[in-house]
C-alpha cells in the first residue's frame, strides 16, 4: 500500500490476523488455509485491475537454518509452496511475488516452483537481499522472488547506504521495567523476568553472551558439549547495530539476542514491531481486548518487515511504469502495443 499497490485481499489461516488486517489495511481479509483456497475465489478480485498481482509467503520455519535436518516433505507447511504454485498456475497473474529464508533457494522444491514459473510464460529473479538495505533496523536477510508475464523484473537498488540502528528505532521509546508495561501504550509492555533471569540480564552486557556470567548463572544445557554451540541467546542487543533476526519469540529474554541494550528486560511488543519497521501506530489487538504475548508476537515476528513489504512493492511498481513507458513509445523500444 505504500508503495501505490492497490491490496484487494489478505488470506491466512491464524483468525488472529482480521482485526490488524482489516483495521490497518482497510481491506478484506480471508480466513483460510492457503491449501483450500480456490483459483475462481482469488480471481473475482482481479476482476477490474488491469495488471494483477498474487503475493505469498510459505511459512519459513520448515527452511530455516534451525529446522534443517529436522523437517522435509513429511512437515505439512513444507509442501505449501506447492500450493501457492497451483495458485498462480490456475490464476496466472502479471506478477508474482514471495519472499521466505534464504535456505529454501538451496532446496529443490524452490528449483521446481521458479522452473514452473518460467515453463509458464514468467520472467523470474530471485534475490537474497539484507533488510537494513531497505530501512529496516534489523540484521535479517530474506530471499525475495519476483517474476512477471510482461518482461524482466528485478528488486530496486537499496534505499539506504547506511543502516538504521536499534537506537534510532526505539531509543525514544518510555523508559518500563520487567513485566511492566506502559500507561499510553497497551503495545509497549514487556514480559516477566524470573528471579534466576533477572540476576543473569543484570550480569549481560550488550553484544555479550552467557559466557561471560559466573558458572551458577549458566543454565546446565548449555554447560554441555551440546549446548555451547548457542552463544546468542540470553543476550542484550547493541545500540548502535541493527537489532537480531525478530522471530515470534523475541519477547522472551531467553530466546535470542531479546535484551534490552540498558534496561534490565526483554524488549517489549511495541518494539519488537518497530524493529519490524510497522508504523508505530499500528494496532494489533481490538483495543480493550486481552493482550496476549504469544498472539501478538506470532503477528509480529511472522510479518514480513514493513519497510522490506514497500522496497518489494516499489520494484513492482518501478516494473510497470517502465512497461507502460515501453508500450507509449513502441517505436523507440520495438515494443508492440498490446494491453491486456
């Protein structure tokens, strides 16, 4: 939407994205798995558009780093890339757009998806870009890929020649202890330290590891052979770095790198969404309903980072300005006029 893309409808299967959807989109949203939807329910919104666009992202998890070796075509969110295939085969949009973890470009089920793709008409490039090249104040890196019926189609250049820091995202943000949250912001709350968590945050320092607590702080699993290959969780972020990867379960200090740089705490909801770039306006939960961490971190660490979403939408948009650039000066460019 902030690149100029009209967004018609969103799909998913967690009921708990219709309010955020629908409330900060002002568009449709559709409960349902992507393995059901049909080809005539998405093309009844395509009916008036003049280019159409079918953007989708397979759960990560199945692909990631932590999950390699663990999970194949037995996991059932493995062979949902295999659906959104189907969709775009039978739809057969003008553009095509799916972004995901760098290591499914290694596997073979992405080979088969981008082969299909191509088979059927489309112009693919896939890219693994650094989100902080896009504005986003994190360290994460994704696989965009896009692709096209009406010529070649690549990501925009970055945006930023430098990248933005955890301070500048969420330095400014009021100062909340432990398990506190604060008055004029339900979002800005961060979950409870246990006594034993309280004492190693305080023994952390940022960019440090649990290797540097005395041995009685040191949780037993990682005091095994096992264990000590895992030197990022129970960690505090660096303010002048990008924050770490944002997963659904950064709001647990001992998660990840979750830590605030200073305060003796996890990072709250609210900055957990602001290191995923949405707008600090943005609302997730109906207001005077329950706050649920694990709902709203689910939100929060799935999405795919607001200012990556615009870079994504831009390079789409940049795409058909110069088709319709091309198609006004056939002569110039040797391109027939033909409009869809």
């Amino acid at each position: 939407m902030k690149a100029g893309v009209e967004v018609a409808v969103g799909v998913d299967l967690d009921p708990a994205c219709e309010f955020a959807y629908e409330k900060n989109n002002k568009s449709k949203f559709l409960l349902k798995s992507v393995a059901e939807i049909t080809s005539a329910e998405l093309s009844g919104f395509f009916d008036t558009q003049r280019y159409s666009l079918l953007a989708g992202c397979a759960p990560c998890q199945p692909f990631s780093k932590y999950r390699l070796g663990k999970s194949d075509e037995t996991d059932g969110r493995w062979n949902l890339l295999k659906e959104f295939q189907r969709l775009v085969l039978e739809v057969e949009p003008d553009i095509v757009t799916m972004e995901n973890v760098p290591r499914l470009a290694e596997q073979q089920i992405f080979s088969a998806f981008t082969a299909s793709l191509e088979d059927a008409g489309y112009s693919v490039s896939a890219k693994v870009v650094k989100c902080a090249d896009y504005g986003v104040p994190q360290q994460r890196e994704r696989l965009v890929m896009l692709a096209s019926k009406l010529g070649p189609i690549a990501m925009i250049p970055a945006t930023h020649s430098t990248s933005k820091t955890v301070r500048k995202a969420i330095a400014g943000l009021p100062h909340i202890d432990a398990g506190k949250g604060h008055s004029k912001d339900a979002l800005h709350v961060s979950a409870t330290l246990s006594p034993l968590n309280m004492q190693r945050i305080k023994a952390s320092v940022p960019g440090g590891t649990w290797r540097d607590w005395n041995d009685n702080l040191v949780a037993d699993c990682h005091k095994k052979k096992s264990g000590k290959t895992y030197p990022s969780v129970y960690g505090r972020m660096v303010w002048d770095q990008p924050s770490p990867t944002m997963t659904t379960q950064f709001f647990g200090f001992g998660n990840g790198r979750f830590g605030h740089p200073e305060q003796n705490r996890g990072i709250s909801l609210r900055e957990g969404a602001i290191l995923q770039s949405f707008p600090k306006s943005y609302q997730f939960v109906k207001p005077g309903t329950p706050l649920h961490f694990k709902t709203v971190g689910r939100l929060i660490g799935n999405a795919v980072p607001v200012k990556l979403g615009e870079a994504i939408g831009k390079s789409i948009v940049a795409h058909v300005s110069e088709i319709e650039r091309k198609l006004k000066n056939p002569a110039r460019t040797g391109v027939a006029p033909k409009r869809k």
